[in-house]
C-alpha cells in the first residue's frame, strides 16, 4: 500500500469517527444523505424549542479530507442573502485547518451567528407570514415522488457555496402570474451549467424587494454533467413542504437539463390545499415552454403516463 493509500485509509476511518461522534451529539437534527458519497445534512437552529433562524447546512466530505481538503458545503436558508450568507461563510472557511476535522467547529459557529441574530432582529420575514398550508395538511404519502432522486448525483464535484463575483449571472426570465383565492405564483427562470452560477441567480433574484417577500420561494435544478454522463441536482422547498421534491420531479420527467426553476407563491390567507401543487408545477411547466426547453407536445406524452408513484419517507 502506498502513502496516498494509506492517506485515503486514515481520512475514512477520521470521516467514520467524525460522523458518528455528531450523530451521537445532534441526534435527529442529523441527517445522512448519502452515505456511499459522504454526502450528510444537519439542520441548525439558533435555540432548541421554538427556533426563530434555522439553516440547513449541507456537506460533503472529499476522500482526502480531513489531511489536505476541506469539506465542501451549502447553506440553505432563503433568508440568508447577501452581507449575512458572505459573512457567515467567510466565519466558516476561517476555521478551515488542513489536516484537522472541522465539521463540529462549522456547526456551532452556526449556531453561534444564529443565537446572535435571534437577539438582534424579530426573525426572518419567511418565517413572520401568516400560517402556510404545510400547517394545515398532513403529507399523503401515496401522492409524493420518490425522495431518493433528491441525492446529489454521485461523485458531484461540488455544491455551490457562496457564490464568487467573478461568476457569470446567467439571464433570468420571469413567467406569467397565476392566481387563486387571493394567493399568487410567479416562475422564474435562468440556464445554469454551474452550482455557482445557481446562487447567482438566487442571489438576484433576492435582490427584488417583491420576490424576496414571497412567503415561499421554491427551486429545483438539473445540471447534466458530460464528463460522468451523470446529474447534479437538488431542490428547496422554502417551507412548502414537499414542494420542491414536486417540482424537481417535474424537470426529470420532462428531461430537462441545464436550468434552474424558481416559483414564487405569495399566500393570500386562504388554504387551497392540493391545488397549490398544481399551481406550482403548472407556472414552472409554462415557462419551461415558454423558454424552449420542451414543448407542449412532448410534455403531454410525458407527464400523461400513469407512472406509479412511489411513497415518500417521512423524516423523524
């Protein structure tokens, strides 16, 4: 066995020891995602009973981390943009020590900037909008698609971090409104070929007051990687609960690739129950015609078969 065997030997066996050691402290707050790719989910919150910011840090771990690479990660909040979303990334590459494990450090520095945002500011506007229907109706597992297609595709070579000034912001288009009993959705649009060029794109759009007020802002995206002839792809639900697993099942029966859709939903104070799936899935359809990414026809032979879906699995 040569030294860069045995270098990769001893950063497996660290990563087992590390991951254990976190599930053991965080409990169902850890989630592992992906095991064969060492790709793991922790859900951060700034308190332990009734938590006002809450983020979603996701990991994964290179095979020749801890020795000589960091772990590469994603922060998912919708209400972390701009100074926040660079502040708190540079606070967690400023931890970065080669050689040493990190992930615990990453965590609780988190929490930390969590617990100072709950003591400076009332909460996030996401979280102050009236209640959502994810409150009202419980999920009918016989109506979801299956989870696992959520996983990173394996041996992704990254997940996108903050994004770098230098990046392209692809052109953003905005789709036509629908709306229902008082509540209205809006899809917009971008082509992306890189994770960074995703949070560009989140970023703008962020950017505009009315968007960003949107009591959920809910993504999906597809990246079709040449190289691996494989897909990078992964979705946000913005607290409409399995919507964007919805949404994301939608690009992959319709086979698109290279496109990141986001459908705003401005709740109007009246429940439509299943319907708001439709009104998500149908904005995000129309402007993926609009844009040329499939057409009608082919939609239509597509999402008319009468695929069985599978039950989702309720997290614990």
């Amino acid at each position: 066995m040569d030294s860069s065997e045995e270098n990769n030997v001893a950063d497996l066996q660290s990563q087992i020891e590390e991951i254990e050691a976190l599930s053991s402290i965080y409990g169902e707050e850890w989630c592992v995602i992906d095991e064969a790719s060492r790709v793991f989910c922790i859900r951060i919150s700034d308190v332990t009973q009734k938590p006002t910011w809450t983020v979603c840090l996701q990991i994964i771990l290179p095979p020749d981390y801890p020795s000589s690479a960091p772990p590469i990660y994603q922060i998912n909040a919708a209400w972390l943009r701009g100074p926040d979303r660079r502040n708190l990334s540079n606070s967690l590459e400023e931890l970065e020590n080669t050689g040493e494990n990190i992930l615990f450090l990453w965590v609780e520095k988190i929490r930390e900037f969590l617990a100072e945002k709950s003591q400076s500011a009332e909460g996030p506007e996401t979280g102050k909008t009236m209640k959502t229907e994810e409150e009202e109706h419980e999920c009918d597992e016989d109506d979801l698609p299956d989870y696992s297609v959520l996983k990173p595709a394996n041996q992704s070579p990254q997940l996108f971090s903050d994004a770098s000034d230098d990046e392209e912001l692809p052109l953003i288009k905005h789709g036509e409104t629908i709306t229902d009993r008082r509540s209205t959705f809006q899809p917009h649009l971008a082509p992306v070929v890189t994770p960074k060029q995703i949070q560009r794109v989140l970023n703008n759009l962020y950017e505009n007051k009315k968007i960003a007020s949107a009591t959920h802002n809910i993504y999906a995206y597809r990246i079709y990687l040449e190289d691996k002839d494989s897909f990078l792809q992964d979705c946000e639900d913005d607290g409409e609960t399995a919507a964007g697993g919805r949404l994301l099942h939608l690009l992959q029966i319709l086979d698109v690739r290279n496109v990141l859709v986001v459908v705003s939903r401005w709740y109007g104070g009246i429940l439509l129950g299943p319907d708001r799936f439709k009104h998500i899935n149908n904005c995000a359809r129309n402007i993926l015609i609009q844009e040329g990414y499939t057409d009608t026809s082919e939609e239509t032979s597509k999402v008319g078969g009468k695929n069985k879906r599978s039950k989702c699995k309720k997290a614990k």
